[in-house]
C-alpha cells in the first residue's frame, strides 16, 4: 500500500484489487477506484445495475482479480461471474433486476436465479454440442456454423492508460478512416470479415511479412490495435484467413473494384496517368496452377500475375491477380470500361 498511496490515502477503506488498481467504497452510492495511487475516476454502485457494470468493466478491461473486488464490494465471487457470462448473453438488458412490470415489457430478460438459469443453458448447449459432434459428416459443412470475431469485438472497449510497444500504429486508423471511412466501407462489404484486412494492415505498418513471425510479438499487445484483448495463435490466425478467402472468394474480386472506385470518388488517386506493370509470382504448391513465364529464371512455372495500375505519384489506383500468364492489354480495356464514367464524374 505504502508504494501506491500516500499516508494520508492510506487507511483500510482502500483495497488493492490486482494490476496496480485499488478500491475505496465512500458510500451505498459512490466508490473510487484509483490506478497506481492515483484516483481515476468516482463510479456509481447505486442502482444496482451501475454497480454490476462497474464490476464488469474492471474485470474485462482491467483485469482485475475477482476474489479481491469481491471482498472489497462485500459480493460473493459467483455473482461477479454470473453478472459477466450474463452480460455476454443478454448485454446490459440482462443485469437489471426483474420486477413484474419489467418482465412483460421485456419477456427476454432473466427471471428468479440467474446462476442457475445460466447453469441449466450452459448445460443445454453443451449437450446439443456433444450430440452434434457424434454426428460424423463426410461432407464440406461450409462456413455456416463457423465461428467468427464479432463486431462487438473491435475498439468498442476503453481501456486505461497503459504501455504499449506498438502505440504508434494507432495512428493509421484515424488516417484511414479519415481517407478512406474504412469501417463503414468493410462492414458494408464485408462485414465482420474485416478482421483479416485490420489484420495485414497491421503486419504491414509493423513490418510482420509472415504468420510465423507472430512468434516474436507481444500477443496482447498487438492484439490491442485489432480491437482485442489478445491476439490468437497462429492456428487461430490462419483459420480467419481460410474462412475469409472462403467467405469471399465470389465476391473479392467486386469488393476491390468497389474499393479502388471509393479511392477515386474520395480524390485520392490521381486519374489523369495511369501507369500499368505486371509481375509474376511462381507457385510451389501442389495445386493445379497456369504457367507464366518467370523472367528471372527464363523458364515458364506454374503461378499467377499481379497487374497494377498506380497513377504518377506511386499510389495503387488498381490491381488484380490471374492465374498464370495475364494480358495487360485486355487489363487497360477492362479498366477504361470500369472507369470511364467513374472519372468523369470525379471531375465534375
């Protein structure tokens, strides 16, 4: 207590709660909550259903321990999980207390115990989880039942001052939503699929040029400029990828179109030149693939061609990928096409 608070501050009303964090109930109302011996903020308890959210955020945020915040409000330890795993069911909704009137205006609220209630879902779904893994299938489920970061995941929580060695990444997401309203532009086409885009940006701007090199980074906090509280292993990473190419693979090649008409719309290109250059890149899988020819070992091998199109200062104004050898002539047609009544309505 002595390396976190004064000795004015220092009485037994203040409790320590883990990572640097200390609690102080000043009333049935008010308590404060100081981080590293300073006082962060003055948070209501009063109605209850402040109270529980406060709780939840101190855990989920700030990683508090549960049985020292449980002692320090005077609450049992299963009603702090019992208020987390009903928030994650029912959002705030599900915290508030039931009274009859409350009940009919909302039928989906919690009634009597909610521990037990939680215990007897939990339970249903586990055995409905069971039966379906006794049912074997031989075919390709799809993506339908896959699980998939959900928008609630990224940056809709706050999180208090703390070191982070990969701070200044932070930055790009104002410039790109500044330049490109990259959010609204991937929930519209996309959808919760944008992790993976968040993703590769990420390893770009942090010079990561492969899963692998996950090994190295500090998972939680590179998790962090994803809108997570940790950033998964690299099993988990390349199942997002998979999913992602799956989920898209009909639609990508109309979303980077949309993409680069956005750039256009938005004055980011310039359109005025366009320069145009094709590179091949060999494949060395196992999978059937065109040939194209490798100019660096003067033989054709099975791989595709990336054609891009980037006006006069560098910036991609276009690009695309074909499967072994690409023809840029029909690549300059298919862009005048695209783009014909798209510039001129850029000039106006």
């Amino acid at each position: 207590m002595s390396t976190l608070f004064d000795d004015s501050q220092a009485d037994d009303q203040i409790k320590p709660i883990g990572k640097h964090y200390a609690i102080k109930v000043k009333s049935k109302e008010l308590v404060e909550i100081y981080h590293k011996g300073q006082l962060q903020k003055v948070a209501k308890i009063d109605p209850p259903i402040e109270k529980r959210l406060v709780v939840i955020d101190l855990v989920e945020r700030c990683s508090v321990g549960k049985e020292k915040l449980a002692d320090a409000l005077g609450i049992s330890r299963q009603s702090i999980d019992t208020w987390i795993a009903t928030y994650q069911k029912r959002g705030a909704e599900g915290l508030v207390n039931n009274t009859k009137d409350s009940w009919k205006k909302n039928p989906k609220r919690f009634t009597g115990n909610k521990a037990r209630e939680l215990e007897e879902e939990n339970k249903a779904n586990q055995q409905e989880k069971q039966k379906h893994e006794l049912c074997i299938s031989f075919q390709d489920e799809g993506t339908e039942n896959q699980i998939q970061p959900t928008d609630k995941e990224f940056f809709l929580e706050e999180h208090a001052f703390e070191e982070n060695r990969y701070a200044g990444s932070f930055l790009f997401w104002p410039m790109f939503n500044n330049y490109y309203d990259i959010n609204k532009f991937f929930n519209k086409h996309i959808g919760e699929s944008k992790i993976v885009i968040f993703l590769f940006a990420m390893m770009q701007i942090n010079r990561i040029f492969s899963i692998e090199q996950f090994k190295t980074v500090y998972k939680k906090e590179f998790g962090k400029l994803l809108g997570l509280n940790k950033l998964p292993s690299a099993p988990a990473l390349w199942k997002w990828i998979h999913d992602y190419v799956t989920q898209t693979k009909e639609s990508s090649k109309t979303t980077i179109k949309a993409f680069f008409k956005h750039q256009i719309l938005r004055g980011i290109v310039g359109v005025f030149n366009l320069f145009i250059d094709g590179h091949f890149i060999p494949y060395y899988g196992k999978e059937k693939v065109h040939k194209g020819w490798f100019t660096q070992r003067g033989m054709a091998m099975p791989g595709v061609t990336a054609i891009y199109a980037h006006d006069k200062s560098g910036r991609v104004a276009y690009f695309d990928i074909y499967d072994g050898k690409a023809d840029i002539v029909s690549t300059v047609k298919e862009i005048h096409e695209d783009w014909k009544a798209l510039i001129w309505r850029s000039l106006r």
